[in-house]
C-alpha cells in the first residue's frame, strides 16, 4: 500500500512538471514556478524527473529575477542528476549563466566550451545542450566584434536545429545569421535569403521582424519604419 501511495505522489508530480513547463512556454512565469516548486518537492531525489523538474524552476525563478533562489535549485537538481553527465554538463551551463548575468562572461564562455568538449552528438538533449552552448559563443563573439566566429557559431547552431526539426531554433539561427553576422560584414544577399527562410517558417514575431529588416535591406526605408513603428 505504501508503495502504491509513493507511485501515486510522483505521477502527480511528474503531471505538475508536465503543466509548469506549459506555462512557461506561454511566459506565465507565476504559474510555472508553483506547480514545478511543487514537482520538485514531492518527487524523489532517485527519480528520473527530479533533476529537470529542479532545472526547469531554476529556469523559471533567474527568468523571475530571483538569481539567489535559482542558484540553491540548480545546485539541488545536480544532486538529483547523479550519473546523468548531460544533466549534469545542462546545470553546470545554466549556473554559468547566473554568473554570467553578473558580468563573469568568462565563466560561460568556459561552461560553452566544456560542453562542446563534453557533450555528445546523438541524442537529442545533448544536441539541445550543445546549441545553446553554440549560441552563448555566437553572441559573445558578436559582441566582441569577431563576426566570422558570429557566423561559424550560428551557422552551427542551424545545422543542430534542422537536425533536430525544430522550427523555432531553426528562425532563431536564420536571424542571427542574418542581422549579427552577414549583414555587418557586408553579404546582403545571403542575408536576405536567410530572412525569407525566416519568413517561410511562420514563426511569430520573428517572422514580421524578418519582413521589415528584409525590407531595409531593399532599400524600403520608409515601409520599414512604418512596420516598426507599428509593432513598437
């Protein structure tokens, strides 16, 4: 009978997993704290979901402002992570990030690279992994004005969304291509075919966005500005 109560508790615990990521993707950052407080507190540290319960609030409370709170999660959830090298590699980068925010940019360049070193190639959460590590160096090196390093990491980044089918990485990498890295150095052309790309995805948001930053690039000034005033 006991055991039955504990099996009962954690798939109600893995459902408010389940429910607080779906809030967060809808940005209901409130909501999604509570029901994955509340997975993260009644599953058991064996389990299999506790780790990413721990990661997705750890997200959900840095995303919120409260660094302090997402700092003590991130550390719970790698002991829940035990043996899992991947879940325990995601964490490290995430805690990077927290540094990160407060100006240690070195710490997450170093937590980028160790992923590229460390992660695999296969499955999908280390390709997740190693995107988002691809990524944190793409923007840095924009930032620092090296934007062939910009194109080489983002272009990576598009090959791992394509890899892995998703949609929206895949518009997100297209637009780093094509206002980070191509149009600063010049290549209009490629740009525009990565904004039509953009375009043919349908993502929103970006997708309006890639019309009016195609339309610069035309020579469309004033369109421009109107489409940007509008969405402003």
């Amino acid at each position: 009978m006991a055991y039955q109560v504990v099996e009962n508790d954690a798939s109600a615990a893995v459902l408010d997993l389940r429910i607080g990521l779906a809030y967060a993707q809808q940005r209901s950052r409130k909501e999604a704290v509570a029901k994955l407080q509340a997975a993260f507190a009644s599953l058991p540290t064996a389990h299999a979901e506790r780790w990413r319960a721990g990661l997705q609030l750890g997200l959900q409370q840095a995303a919120s402002g409260d660094q302090k709170a997402a700092e003590a999660t991130f550390r719970e959830a790698q002991v829940a992570a035990d043996m899992n090298s991947t879940a325990q590699l995601r964490i490290v980068y995430e805690l990077s990030g927290l540094r990160a925010r407060r100006g240690e940019w070195a710490a997450l360049e170093e937590a980028a690279r160790r992923v590229l070193h460390e992660a695999g190639q296969q499955e999908d959460e280390a390709l997740a992994l190693r995107h988002d590590a691809h990524a944190a160096l793409g923007t840095m090196a924009y930032y620092r004005g090296e934007l062939q390093e910009t194109l080489r990491q983002f272009t990576v980044c598009l090959h791992i969304a394509e890899q892995r089918g998703l949609r929206n990485d895949r518009a997100l990498a297209h637009w780093n291509l094509a206002t980070n890295a191509l149009y600063h150095i010049g290549h209009w052309h490629e740009a525009r075919q990565h904004l039509a790309s953009i375009q043919a995805l349908s993502v929103e948001g970006l997708a309006e966005a890639a019309l009016t930053f195609e339309q610069l690039l035309g020579g469309a000034w004033e369109q421009a500005l109107d489409n940007w005033l509008r969405d402003w």
